[in-house]
C-alpha cells in the first residue's frame, strides 16, 4: 500500500515538473533573437529640462521660461531651427513644414513657420535688428511666442531677455532687468556696472565736515580788524540787527535756497555731460547715467532731491515773509522778486520733469501743454510756440532742454542777484526800528554766516539721505506722445492743478486759477494793510492780519489739493 501511495505521489509531480520544463523552454525558443549586427532607431537626443538653481538669478528664470516656451523653434542655445537642432526631433517631426504642424495648412491650434525657419538667437550675427535690451524685452513682451501671441507676462519677457543676453555672453547677473533700465544695457556689448557708490558717499559726507569746519574758522577770523573777511562775509552787510540772525524768525529759508541753487547747477553740469536732449536718446541717456556710469545715480538724486527741497524751501519762505509781515515798504517790490523767482523755479522743475521723456512725464507733455490752448485767442499760437509744432516731439523736448539749462536758469540767476542785492539796499530781513534813546543791538555777520553754515549743514545731510534711500523716478522710455495711459498724474507741485481740472471748465480751472493766485499775492503788500514798524521783527504782526489770512488761505489750499491729489 505504502509503496503504491509513493507512485501516486510521485508520478503526478514529475508530470508538473516535465510540463513546466517543456513551457519554458517553448517560451525561450519563441522569443526573438537580437542580431548585434543590425542598427536600430537612435532615441531623439532631446535636452531635459533646466536644473532649478537657488537663488535663481533672472537669466536662471529666463532659462525655465525658454525651454518651455522657445526652445523648440530657437534652439537648445539659440542656435536656431537649423537641420542639426532639427535631426533631435522624432523621424516624423524633422521636417517641420511637411510634416503638417507649421507648414500653410498648419492646424488652428499651431502657426506658420517662414521658410528660413526661426532665427538664432545666440552667436554672431544674431539680433541684427535690437539696440538695446528695452527694445528686445518689449518685442517678446508685445511678439511672442509665436502661439499665442503675447502670452507672456513682462516679468517673463524680462526674464526671457536677461537668458537671452546670457547665452550671447552679453548679460551680467548682478543687473534685474526693467523698463527703467535696459534702454542702457546694449544687446551686442557686455555691460559693465560701476562700483558701490559709497566711497562717493563717504566723500561727500567728509566735504561737508570739512566744509563746515573751515568756514566757521573763516568766520571767526573775519571778526577781527586784521582780515578783511571772505566771499561768504560779502554776502552780508557787515553788522545786522540782532533780530534779523535768530533762526526761529528767519528759518534759515534764504541760505538754504542758495544752497540747493548751488547743487542744482553743479549736479546739472555733470548731467550734461550724458543727456542727450532727443526723443530717442533722451530717456536712454538717463538710464545710462543712473545704471552704467559710476556715481551716476546719486548725481542723479542730488539733482532731483535738491530741486524739490528748494521749491519746498522757496514755500516755506514766502509763508515765512507774510506771516511776520516783511513785505512792508521799502521791501514790497523785493517780495514780488522772490514771487517771480517761485513761479521761475516751478517752472525749471517742470521742464526738467519733461527732460525725462519717459512714460512717466505723460500729464506734463500731454495735459499740461493742451491747457496752453485754452487761453482765449492766443492759445493756439502759444502752444505751438512752447512746443515747437502742432504736437509734442523732438521740437518740444529741445525746446524744454533749451529753456531749462539756459533761458530759465539764466532768469533765475539774475533775479536771485537782484533779490539778494535788494536785501542789501534794504538794511537787510525786516526788524522793528529801535525805541528813542535806545541803540540797536548789532551783531557781527560771521556769526549770521555761522548760524546758515550750520542750516547748510543739515540740509547736506538730509539731502544726501535721501539721494542715497529714495531714488529720483525713473520710467520706460516714451514710446508715443499721443494719449494718457495708466495712472498718469502730474509732478507732485502741479497735483493742485490737476486735481482742480475735474471740476469744469480747464481754462478756468487750469490757467485762470493758479494766474490769479500768484496775482493776488502779489498784491497783498500794495492792497492790503501792511505791518507797522514797531511790529516788524516778530511773527504774526496785527498790522496785516488780513494779508496774512488771505496768504496762508491760499497756500493752505494748495497744499490741501496737492495731498488730496496725491492719495487719489
């Protein structure tokens, strides 16, 4: 029994083990044998994507976007769509005419290839038709890809542009590229960034030390008998009433204005050397001096800065003057030179505003210039005589370069020497004459000269601050004068203006309104009641407290409507 159950046993499990020889060794017969000798298909040597790297640079960005977005048609290096980039597509796809996708029956969701292919974007010859960065970054914005069309944000497009430099060896990392700087960055030039700006910073800042330091030595010394004092002692008459050199009543106003006189020709000067003043060139020329020349930009925003410290500076005098009533005879006809010398240096801020010629300057060409044509009869001829044509171009912007470096600047000069000439002949600021038997207390004009050397002084160093934390605005360049777009506003001492043209008329709103205000106050000495002398010296006199009202109303309102039209 025990040997027959064996058989049973046995037999059934060789018979599974024959059966599972005899398939596999059916299946490895069956199957194919690889002939070393024959060729196969090469698999397509197609780049994978971009490594990440961290922290990406703007080029690195740009890498991303093109491999996902440009590479095909451009090249793995922007070699372009030649036969070699071409032999790295699947068989069907080497040809990208024939095989249907890009030829003249291409399909709705594709586009048509010219016969040359796309064009290289990297190695000699590429790009012949771009200048400038700005000019390559706008055309991929507006341009590309090809399918869709401008389906790329202007981040990317700037991205896009920094990669594209960079496989032409032309970028340089360290530079984000924008609309407000790649006008300077050159396609087919490397570009070179200056240095750190803070020896120039250090530089200064040790100017003004010494600065101070010397003429305040110079003004000790020209308190005695053997020196016959220096050009900043001639300034002054050689004693004052004491009244006159107290900073709580003068404010340090007039120093402070020729001060930043001074830095606006010095720093002017210097830009010169790099503006050029036409509609091309214009705003290119700043972002040139702002990006690529060293201590350009602080150049720059000590220009700016300086320019509107002393519109706020010239402001801040005139409320001084009517609040202490100072424009009482014989000094009325000097107050109406310092009103000129306001409007004349409002006026060179606005053409300087204009030099920019970038998108930023869109309400001065455009809103500013049209209210010249609303002044009845001689509107139009007006216009056409500040702007140079019927139209805002290259007339306009040589117009403005030439009345801001000369005709403007000029009228300033002289009439600041005349105002400050009529200070002299008028026994210097107001005071109160002295009581009968009782001699006024002189002081000597060093330590007046002491007392605005030290004002001098703070102003450098808040003017410095902010040229080097606040940067002047800077924008793309101007490419059409035509219309307004975006959020268009006027420089921020002519928002009142524009924020009094949305309540009707623009003749009356516009022109009428700011003429009669500058009118009216210069006005008030020869209308209104004038301080009288034993009032002089001191603030808020009782003798033109009407004068005072209607002044301090006036450019209450002013500033009110410049802040309203600047939150809005």
């Amino acid at each position: 029994m025990r040997s027959r159950f064996r058989i049973y046993l046995i037999v059934p499990a060789v018979l599974v083990l024959m059966g599972g020889l005899f398939l596999f060794f059916r299946t490895v017969s069956a199957s194919p044998s690889i002939d070393q000798n024959l060729s196969s298909t090469p698999a397509p040597d197609r780049p994978g994507p971009v490594p990440t790297v961290y922290p990406p640079s703007q080029a690195d960005n740009g890498a991303q976007v093109y491999w996902g977005t440009c590479q095909d048609c451009h090249g793995n290096k922007g070699q372009g769509l030649d036969a070699a980039w071409r032999s790295t597509f699947a068989p069907e796809s080497h040809d990208c005419w024939g095989s249907g996708c890009h030829g003249e029956d291409a399909p709705d969701n594709s586009f048509i290839l010219p016969e040359a292919g796309a064009p290289a974007l990297a190695g000699p010859g590429a790009l012949p038709r771009f200048s400038t960065a700005f000019e390559l970054g706008a055309y991929i914005h507006e341009s590309m890809p090809f399918f869709p069309t401008g389906s790329l944000s202007e981040d990317q497009a700037w991205e896009l542009t920094a990669h594209i430099l960079d496989l032409n060896d032309k970028g340089n990392p360290e530079m984000d590229l924008s609309g407000t700087n790649s006008a300077a960055i050159l396609v087919h030039q490397e570009a070179k960034l200056p240095g750190t700006e803070l020896p120039g910073i250090l530089i200064l800042s040790l100017f003004l030390v010494i600065a101070a330091v010397y003429i305040s030595q110079l003004s000790k010394e020209g308190t005695t008998e053997t020196r016959r004092g220096n050009f900043f002692h001639h300034l002054h008459p050689a004693t004052i009433p004491e009244a006159q050199s107290k900073f709580n009543f003068t404010l340090g106003a007039g120093g402070l204005a020729i001060f930043f006189s001074l830095v606006l020709l010095i720093t002017g000067a210097l830009e010169m050397y790099y503006y050029l003043p036409t509609p091309g060139g214009a705003a290119e020329s700043i972002q040139v001096l702002t990006s690529l020349v060293p201590y350009g930009n602080l150049i720059r925003n000590l220009h700016f800065w300086s320019a509107q410290l002393l519109v706020i500076t010239m402001m801040v005098h005139l409320a001084r003057v009517i609040l202490t009533g100072a424009y009482a005879p014989p000094r009325r006809f000097n107050f109406l030179l310092g009103l000129i010398l306001l409007v004349l240096i409002l006026l060179l801020d606005f053409t300087g505003y204009v030099l920019r010629w970038d998108e930023g300057i869109r309400w001065a060409l455009v809103v500013g210039t049209n209210l010249l044509k609303t002044i009845p009869r001689v509107g139009e001829g007006f216009y056409q005589f500040v702007i140079g044509g019927a139209e805002p171009g290259a007339p306009t912007l040589i117009r403005f370069y030439a009345w801001h470096i000369f005709g403007l600047t000029l009228a300033v000069a002289g009439i600041t020497v005349w105002h400050i000439f009529k200070v002299r002949r008028d026994g210097g600021i107001s005071a109160s004459p002295p009581e009968r038997g009782e001699k006024t207390k002189r002081v000597p004009r060093a330590e007046l000269v002491s007392k605005e050397v030290i004002s001098m002084i703070i102003a450098g160093v808040v003017l410095l601050l902010l040229s080097v934390f606040v940067p002047a605005p800077i924008d793309q360049p101007l490419l059409e004068n035509g219309a307004l777009v975006g959020d268009s506003r006027a420089p921020w001492f002519f928002l009142w203006i524009q924020e009094t043209l949305q309540y009707g008329n623009p003749f009356l709103w516009g022109v009428a309104l700011p003429l009669a205000a500058v009118i009216l106050l210069g006005l008030l000495p020869y209308v209104l009641p004038n301080a009288k002398k034993e009032e002089l010296g001191r603030w808020l006199p009782s003798g033109n407290r009407l004068g005072q009202i209607v002044g301090i109303t006036i450019i209450a309102i002013i500033f009110l409507l410049t802040l309203l039209g600047w939150l809005s």
